[in-house]
C-alpha cells in the first residue's frame, strides 16, 4: 500500500541512493517525463544508455528500449516499470520467422527498426531509428539489395523518399495505424495553415497530407523552430507535453482517430509505465532486464552499426 507516500520525493531519493539515471520516451506520461534525468527519442536514448555513468538505468518506455541499454551497457542494472511494457511491432517478428524470413534472401542485407526484440537485433545487420534510418541508408550501395523488418510503413517511407527497393515485413504500429484520413482532412479544414507533423509509422494516407515527417524529436524541433502557431501532431500524444512546455504560446492539437479525438492513439504499452511502478522498482531493483550473452553479443553488433554509422 503506497498512500501516504511522496512518491516524487521517494523517487529522488531512490535515485541518489541507487545511483540511478532515469530515461523516458515522449510518449511516456507527463509526470513521467518531468521528473526524468532525460527524456527523448530512441535513437538519443541508446546513446544516453551508452553513455552513463549511473549503476542503474530506469527505463521508462516499453521494454525493447530498455533491452538496448542493457546490450549496451550489459554492466548496469536495467529496470523496467512493468515488464508487461510490449510493443505491436515487436509482436509481430517473432524471431524463428524472422530468421527464417533472413534466410530466404541471403543475398539481402537486414536493415532492422529499433522496435523489435533483442533475438531480431541479433539476426540482423544494421539497427535503424527515425532519426538514423535516412544517413544510414544513403551509406550503403545502391546495388545493395535490403530486407527491411519490421514496420512496413516506415520502410514504405524510407523506401519512398530514397527511392531505394525495399523487401519490407509486414509489422505495423497500432497506435499510428489508428489515425483517420477522414478526420484529419475535417480538422485541417478547421485550422487551415496549420502544419502536420507526422511519425514515419503513420501509414501512408496520412504520411501524404503531412508537412514533416520525422522521429518523436524530429517532430518536437520542427514545432519549436516552426514560425506557424498551431500545429496537428500525428503521433502518441503525450509528446505535445513537451511542445507545450518548451511553446506555451502555440497551439498543439493531436491527429484524430474514427471518433474524431486523439485518445485512441495513446500507446497501451507506454501507458503500463506509472510514477507506482518507477517507485517499486527503484526500491527493489525490479523488474530487471536480462538478455542472454550470446543474443546481446550478437544484438550489440548491429546496434554498434548504428551507432558508427551516424557518427
Ligand atoms: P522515436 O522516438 O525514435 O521516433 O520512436 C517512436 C516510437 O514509436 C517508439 O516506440
Ligand atoms: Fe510500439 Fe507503437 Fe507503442 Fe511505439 S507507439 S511503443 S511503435 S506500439
């Protein structure tokens, strides 16, 4: 029973005890965000998770992200608020088919989104992130045949804006899958002039009607450098947390879903993650992340890649 606790004062000092670094994502709710050592996209994330001198990393996001700061940094202690902290993209690439998926196109080199398991990272060649995807691709032949897994919007994009072919998996992201071409037309009709910013895992039909198309920080830097005031924002909607500290001046609405409102694009998975669950598991060191050797060897190889590769 946790009433009567301070939890943000508990948290800090847990974190000192512990020497603990907190990371969140932007999706990640905003009491969350506001008491993280850093909050940010993946691809800034791994690199902090590199980086840190800190004995433990508290990570709040879901829990592939937090397995990459384990592959990482495999001496530091990784926890993870609720282990249950999944992610659709990650679900649909079960490594055995992947591996078989790999084997079938041997001559194919395996370009692989972050969003997937330790066991995929291990099976693959070069670990993309929004942020990274376009300068990693423009460093590889272009008679270079790829394999791209597992988020088929994303690849479709990334396929489209360097006009390079892409085998792509057929993984996708329910929360920007739920976004509405209807009733996002409807709402820029109501705020004609207002820029969208889009997440490469939109589909499509709402990549088209988008004036950025970037990662989570991508899309924040576009609306803070951005001289428009109001902005349609198609991505989880906890990141317009962050807008609306950094620009209290502008105005930030998030992309609809089928019922005309943004709340059906809340990530489930990011949601598990509570200020609770931070507490408890920077008190008892768990839920703890734990990858196999020869998987993170293997993993680290292809994140490593990544790393290098964009300098
Ligand atoms: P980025 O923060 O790298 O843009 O990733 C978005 C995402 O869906 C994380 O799950
Ligand atoms: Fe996975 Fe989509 Fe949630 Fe990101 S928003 S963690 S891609 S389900």
């Amino acid at each position: 029973n946790l009433t009567g606790i301070d939890l943000r004062a508990e948290i800090d000092r847990l974190r000192k005890e512990r020497n603990a670094v907190i990371l969140a994502h932007y999706y990640q709710a905003p009491e969350i965000q506001d008491l993280a050592d850093f909050v940010g996209d993946s691809l800034d994330l791994s690199r902090k998770a590199a980086a840190t001198d800190a004995e433990v990393i508290a990570f709040c996001g879901v829990r592939f992200m937090a397995e990459v700061a384990k592959i990482l940094s495999p001496e530091k202690t990784v926890i993870l608020p609720d282990m249950d902290a999944g992610c659709s993209l990650e679900d649909s690439c079960p490594p055995e088919e992947f591996a078989r998926f790999r084997a079938a196109h041997p001559d194919h080199l395996a370009l692989t989104y972050i969003n997937c398991s330790a066991a995929v990272k291990a099976h693959s060649d070069i670990i993309v992130t929004s942020s990274s995807a376009a300068t990693i691709l423009s460093q590889i032949p272009l008679d270079q045949k790829i394999i791209f897994a597992p988020d088929r919007h994303l690849g479709g994009y990334f396929a489209r804006t360097t006009g390079r072919e892409m085998l792509l998996w057929e993984g996708s992201c329910i929360v920007h899958e739920a976004f509405s071409e209807t009733e996002l037309l409807k709402l820029k009709a109501q705020h004609p002039g207002a820029p969208v910013a889009a997440h490469p895992e939109c589909p499509v039909h709402i990549l088209d009607h988008a004036d950025y198309v970037g990662s989570t920080r991508g899309i924040l830097d576009y609306v803070l450098n951005s001289d428009a005031e109001t902005f349609i924002v198609a991505t989880e909607p906890h990141i317009i947390h962050q807008m609306e500290k950094a620009a209290p001046h502008k105005t930030f609405i998030g992309a609809p879903g089928a019922d005309g409102n943004c709340n059906c694009n809340m990530c489930p998975y990011m949601a598990l993650n509570t200020l609770e669950k931070l507490y408890i598991a920077l008190r008892d060191l768990e839920p703890q992340i734990h990858v196999d050797e020869e998987t993170r060897v293997k993993a680290k190889r292809s994140l490593d890649r990544m790393l290098e590769m964009t300098g």
